[in-house]
C-alpha cells in the first residue's frame, strides 16, 4: 500500500479494510467513533465500529448517498431515489426532512453538512440514475440549499455551479466550504447568522467529490489519485494515495484519529497524527 506524502501526518501503512461493495460512498462518524457509510447501487448503509466488525445497519435506505450524524446520534443522509432528506434514528426508524423545493423535486442530493444551530446544508446535483423513471430534472440549476431546524422549507442559498458536490463546514461554524466537482474548484464562504452565504473566494483550484477537515483547519479532499490534504490557507501539504478513486472521507475511532476512506468497490484506513474535528 501507498504512504502519505507529508511528514506533517502518519507515516503508517494505508489498510484495505473491506472490498466486494458496487460503489462506496457518505462516510460518517458517530459519537462512539463508529463509521456509517454507503453502498448506494446496492441500495445499503454499514456500520464499522471501533473494533473492527463490519454490519449491515440498514437496507433501502432510499439510495442513500452523502451522510452526517446530528447531535441527537441520528444519521441524515440524502436519499436521492425520491430527492429526499433523511433522519435514521439508532434503531432504523426513518423521518423525511425534506422531499421538495416549492413543490418541485430536488435533482438528487449528495452530500450535506449541519451546523450549530442545526440547520441542515445540502447540495443538489444531478446526476441520472439507473433507477430513476425521470430523465431531466425538475429544478433549474444544480445549487445549494439551507433547511433551517425545524423548517420543511429550504433556502437556495448558493448557485452557479458547474456541479455542487462535497460540503462541510468551520467546527466553529463561521465558514463553509463547497467542491463544485463540475468545475473543479471549491469556494468558501462566509456564514451569517441567518444561515446565508456571502463573501465567497475561490479557495483551492482543485474540485473534489468528498470532504473532511482536522483539527488544525487542513482540509481533505477525496478524488484523483487519493486524498488531497490542504492547510488553512489552502496550499497543499500531502497526498495519500489511494489504489482506486476515492468518493469520500472522515475521521473515525475512539481518538478520532483514524481516517476512513471510501473508494469504488473498498473502503479503506490509515492512522493520522492529527484529529477530526468534532
């Protein structure tokens, strides 16, 4: 297996952790350190825990794809088969958070992130799927949207994109950063107390299909030959190389110190010097 390229992180192997899946997506990590992550054409969501046991945690899961684990230890996740937004509680039991934009159906949401208010941000793509009757999408343009707590209204907030894609945000939720996989780039932007989006930069010229951040600001971007690591400033400071592509990435383990890696048909590991952020 390949190494990082930075001394700034582990030097240790990268581990094959599981292989035998269609395509690996929306890694999560809950609060004991356990990982959830897709098998969207399989139409499957699994848990890997802190141990190293891997279990089916749910199936049909509206062809989930991007996840992330609210406060409260529930899985969101963007089930793209009806353009909806889940709630999966411990148990399996699901609520819709969302299912239209002003009556319309979403394109297929990818990926999202929940800030501290517990406003929920989300990006909308289309991608055509095999499973779909529709072949065009209902909304005009492939954006953003915030869907406030509580609220079964969303807010466009962000357009322009070629194709949105990973997001994630500041652990102090002051900043938000978007991959617009289309255009290879991804923008930060400054997050207000309304949860709008203003001052947006083009922060690295690079596109990226999933996201995670440390807990010194540095930012992982999943796509290529690997895992593209990025300081504050948004230079480049290594590379992990991965054997396939990667779709997505976070940190997982009871230190929070072990990056999880999803990639085509395997999912992978490798000890970090550095954390998650939390």
């Amino acid at each position: 297996m390949q190494k990082p390229s930075s001394k700034l992180f582990s030097q240790s192997e990268l581990k094959l952790v599981s292989k035998g899946f269609s395509f690996t997506e929306g890694c999560s990590r809950d609060k004991e350190g356990n990982v959830f992550f897709t098998d969207q054409p399989n139409d499957k969501i699994w848990r890997y825990d802190t141990e190293g046991k891997m279990t089916l945690f749910m199936d049909k899961t509206g062809r989930s794809n991007g996840t992330y684990f609210d406060r409260e230890g529930n899985l969101l996740t963007c089930a793209d088969e009806k353009g909806q937004i889940w709630s999966i509680s411990p148990n399996g039991a699901v609520t819709v958070l969302l299912d239209n934009i002003n009556g319309k159906q979403l394109n297929g949401p990818n990926d999202l992130w929940m800030d501290l208010k517990g406003g929920i941000y989300l990006t909308d793509p289309y991608y055509q799927r095999s499973y779909w009757n529709r072949t065009s999408p209902d909304l005009d343009g492939e954006n953003v949207y915030y869907l406030p707590k509580g609220s079964k209204v969303a807010k466009m907030i962000a357009t322009g994109f070629g194709k949105p894609n990973g997001i994630v945000g500041t652990p102090d939720g002051k900043y938000l950063y978007i991959a617009d996989i289309g255009a290879g780039k991804i923008y930060k932007y400054t997050i207000a107390n309304d949860g709008s989006l203003s001052d947006k930069q083009l922060f690295i010229n690079r596109g990226a299909d999933g996201m995670t951040l440390d807990h010194l600001g540095n930012i992982y971007l999943t796509g290529g030959e690997g895992v593209y690591i990025y300081n504050k400033k948004g230079e480049s400071v290594g590379l992990i190389k991965v054997p396939k592509g990667p779709s997505n990435v976070c940190f997982s383990g009871k230190e929070n110190n072990i990056l999880f890696i999803t990639a085509r048909d395997a999912v992978y590991t490798i000890l970090m010097t550095v954390r998650g952020v939390e």
